[in-house]
C-alpha cells in the first residue's frame, strides 16, 4: 500500500473526526444516564440441605440418593403456586418478586434465590420460602402441630356428631310418644334441623 492510498483513507477521518468523537460521547453519556437511573437490585440466598446423609459421618449412596430425590421434589412443590400464595399471605404482600428454588444436580441441597429492589423484601421472601419447604416436610414441627390440630378438631367434630345423633333419637323417642299435632310437627322441626 503506497502513501498516496493511506493518505486517501486518512483524509474523510482527518476532515470528520469531530464527527466521530461528539458520537462516542453522546453513546457515552447516554449510557452513564441510563444506568444511573436504573434502580438498584438485590439478591438474597438460602439453601437447604435435605436429608440426614449430612449428618452421617458415613452416609451410605443409599441415603444421598434418598435425599437428592427428595431435595428435587421438595423444590418442585415450592414452585407451585400454593407455597407462593402462603408466602404472600404470611408476608401481607400482594405480589412477589422474582423467585427461583432449584435442587442442585447430583446433591442434597435445593437453592432459594430472590431478586429485588429492596433488600429486606428480598430476605424476607426468601426466608418464608425456606420455612415454608420446611413445613412441608414430615418431621417439621409445624407440621406435627397442624397434624395435631387437624386431630383435635376432628375428635371434636366426631363428638358433637355422636351428641346429635343422640339427640335425633330422643327426639324420635318423644315423636312417638306425642299426642297432639303440635307435638308431632315440633318433634318432626327439631329432628329435621337437627339431620341438616
């Protein structure tokens, strides 16, 4: 390439840099605004180990495969839309901001991760999302307690209907015994409310 070229190529640069450098700088500051204006966001982390492999000082295969079994299902129940609505219930929060929970691959551990703009909303969401896979658990406290509760109101329920079957048959008892029509049709009321 001989100078005559060069100087030929050079020469639309030499006439127009001024051109080129107000572009670079409007690129340039258009940029620097738009991520200043952007809002800041956060990540908060939990992860949780499932299983009693970690407990072990020699787990056999058999347990870590039990446990990442279990850490893959357990993350496939906290994606589903009843663990997020108990989350937002229990936050008071009408919406929740991005949220992933992903067993890792070939481990006992499932990853809780959320993304926003404030940062306490972000741990506290993932931290509801931890107790919430807790819950779900079998051996979890919360569990126990609403199993225990589920049980009580059932025995309660179980004896309020023995009372009310007792009841209806008194009633059928003095049905039979009645006399007059008044007593007949208030025998037949009671024992109607009563069956519904």
């Amino acid at each position: 390439m001989d100078t005559t070229q060069l100087r030929s190529y050079i020469r639309p640069l030499r006439t127009w840099w001024w051109l080129i450098l107000a572009a670079s700088l409007t690129a340039a500051i258009t940029c620097y605004i738009y991520v200043r204006m952007q809002p800041n966001v956060f990540r908060s982390h939990a992860t949780l180990v499932v299983g009693r492999g970690i407990q072990d000082p020699n787990p056999e295969s058999a347990q870590l495969q039990l446990g990442s079994f279990l850490a893959r299902t357990y993350a496939d129940i906290a994606q589903r839309e009843s663990t997020a609505d108990a989350v937002k219930t229990t936050l008071g929060l009408t919406w929740l901001p991005e949220v992933t929970i992903e067993a890792r691959p070939d481990t006992q551990m499932i990853e809780v991760s959320v993304m926003d703009t404030d940062p306490q909303r972000a741990q506290a969401v993932a931290s509801e999302f931890v107790r919430q896979i807790m819950i779900m658990t079998p051996g979890s406290q919360e569990s126990d307690a609403r199993g225990r509760f589920v049980e009580g109101q059932l025995d309660n329920l179980q004896t309020d209907i023995a009372a009310t079957e007792a009841t209806i048959r008194e009633r059928r008892d003095d049905l039979a015994r009645a006399t007059s029509a008044r007593q007949i049709v208030s025998a037949e009321q009671e024992i109607s409310a009563l069956e519904s």
